[in-house]
C-alpha cells in the first residue's frame, strides 16, 4: 500500500511539473509571436543563429525564430491560438478542468483560419502563413477556386451544425414558430 501511495504522489508530481511547462510555455510562445508581429516588417536576421547580432524579438533570438516558423512560415495569425491551446492543455492536466470541447474548437480554427484569410487576402503570409497559402493552391489546383470556397462554405456550416447541435428537427420547429 505504501509503494502505490509513492507511486501516485510521483505521478502527481510529474502532472504538475508537466502543466506548469504547459502554462509557461504558453506565456512564452504567446510573447514570442506577439514580439514578432511588432518587428516583422523591419525583422532583423535570425538565421545567423550562432552571430552575436542582438534581435528586436522579446525573446531573443529563439523568440525570433519561434515567431517566423509559427507566424510566416506555418499558420498565419491563427498561431496566437496556440497558445491558447498549451494552456488549456495546462489547465486540464494541472487542475482536471474539463476544456476539450474548446480545444476541439481551437483546432478547428487554427486549420479553418489560414486557409479562409488566404482566399480572401492571398499571399499574405502574416496573416494566412505558408501553410494557409499552400493548402488553398493546392486545394485550387485539384478542385478549382470556386469548389474550394464551397468546401470552406462546408466545414464552416459542418462547424456551426456541430457547436449548436442543430437537428432538421430542431430546424423543422423553428420555421414553423415563425409562421405562427
């Protein structure tokens, strides 16, 4: 009985230290991004990772580079949801705290956004990122422009039919209260 006590209050521990570097590395991403969305226009070089060239980033030059992968080159502007994500992770590890619903959510968005804001603002790295500009020319390549925006139109109503339960039942008893 005494080892498991031992063995529970270590994993307990390790929880715990796993959800506070969840937490932490959450606050750090989010200034890292937040530092790289000020100084992109005017962004010094971070690829001369070993130079001892100070960066404008908050965080350095790790700072630098987390933002460019995240930012330029990977999700746009939904990388700040990110974060987010970390510290729902945290949260749910550190205190049992039921959030997956929103995490579902967030992953949605962090898929749905780059690819919408690239067909609206095409090449636009900052805000769609690499990624959103990839998929949506490759998703143009195979089924055209006008077949990816219904797609987007898709997942979008899929989304919404699935965040408020909506039935053709409960659409049914709607159109007819408003008749009456």
């Amino acid at each position: 009985m005494n080892f498991l006590k031992k063995i529970l209050y270590i994993l307990y521990i390790i929880n715990t230290v796993i959800g506070l570097v969840l937490i932490t590395l959450c606050i750090a991403l989010y200034i890292s991004l937040f530092s790289f969305l000020i100084h992109f226009n005017k962004y010094q070089n971070y690829n001369s990772f070993y130079e001892l060239e100070k960066t404008k980033n908050f965080l350095g030059k790790i700072g630098a580079i987390i933002g460019d992968k995240f930012i330029y080159n990977g999700l746009g502007i939904s990388s700040f949801l990110f974060p987010l994500l970390l510290l729902l992770i945290g949260l749910i590890i550190l205190f049992g705290i039921n959030y997956i619903k929103y995490i579902i959510h967030i992953i949605f968005l962090i898929l749905l956004i780059p690819i919408v804001l690239s067909i609206l603002l095409p090449n636009n790295n900052i805000l769609s990122g690499t990624l959103g500009n990839r998929v949506h020319k490759i998703f143009t390549i195979f089924i055209g422009e006008v077949g990816v925006c219904i797609s987007i139109l898709f997942f979008i109503l899929l989304y919404i039919i699935f965040l408020f339960k909506i039935t053709p039942f409960k659409l049914r008893t709607l159109f007819l209260k408003k008749k009456n």
